[in-house]
C-alpha cells in the first residue's frame, strides 16, 4: 500500500498544486504489505483526496499518514477543509448523495464499495477545530 499511496500523490500532485493543497505522507507502516487490487485501492484514495482538495481551501493541507496494528493496514487522510455539515455523516456513502453543487455523489459511495468488497474498513470523523479524518482499514493478511 506505501506504493500505491506514493503513486496517488504523485497523481493528484497537479490538482493539490493547483487548489494550492499541500500534500504530507507520514509511512509508519514499515513496508508493510497486504493482498489488495491496486487499481481499486489507488480509486479509493483517488476519491477520498479529491474530496479533502475540494473541500480545503488554499493552504490548507492534507496528511496522508499509513500505519499499522496487529491486524489491519491503515491509511488515513487528514484534511483542513470545510469538514462535513451536521447530518452528512449519515449519508455519506449513499449512491447518489451529494454536498457540492457540481457532485455526482459517487466518490464516497464507491470508496464503500471497494473497501467492502476487499473486507475493510472506512471511517469518517470531523476533526477539531475543522476538517474531516477519513480512515480506510485493509486487513494485514489480505482478501478473505
């Protein structure tokens, strides 16, 4: 997974530039590696990035930071933005749920999908004083 994330940045590295973002990787994960589709797993942080850029503001930054427990591999993106408004919580990963004026209401809904179906996990929690931690969980021994 440190693989994939460095690729995602290096990805995003325009639009975090552009919106004036910037981009932190902390790998505590010590080359950890678990049993993942990469395409899929590069979507998911692809989505929940682009939704940390578009809600931040520039200078605002964003910490990715990759760490691991006895079981699970962790990924977590830190965002300073706007966070998420009381009651979105609840139905952030419905299809078709939406905030922004120009959103589908997929990125968060696929993110679900792709976690799900790799046996993991995803997390949301607004942070204080503002921005939002999303949290994604792979399993350390991989697809079950």
């Amino acid at each position: 997974p440190c693989e994939i994330i460095q690729q995602v940045i290096r990805l995003m590295a325009g639009v975090t530039q552009k919106a004036g973002v910037p981009v932190d990787f902390d790998n505590q994960s010590k080359g950890e590696k678990v049993l993942c589709d990469a395409d899929e797993i590069k979507q998911a942080l692809i989505n929940i990035i682009l939704n940390a850029v578009q809600a931040s503001r520039q200078g605002e930054g964003i910490r990715i930071t990759a760490r691991i427990d006895p079981k699970m591999y962790y990924v977590e993106v830190l965002d300073e933005g706007s966070g998420f408004k009381k009651g979105a919580l609840k139905k952030a990963f419905e299809q078709f749920y939406t905030t922004k004026d120009n959103g589908l209401g997929l990125g968060l809904y696929v993110v679900k999908k792709i976690m799900d179906a790799h046996g993991g996990t995803i997390t949301i929690v607004p942070s204080q004083p503002k921005g939002s931690r999303v949290e994604l969980g792979l399993k350390r021994e991989g697809l079950s």
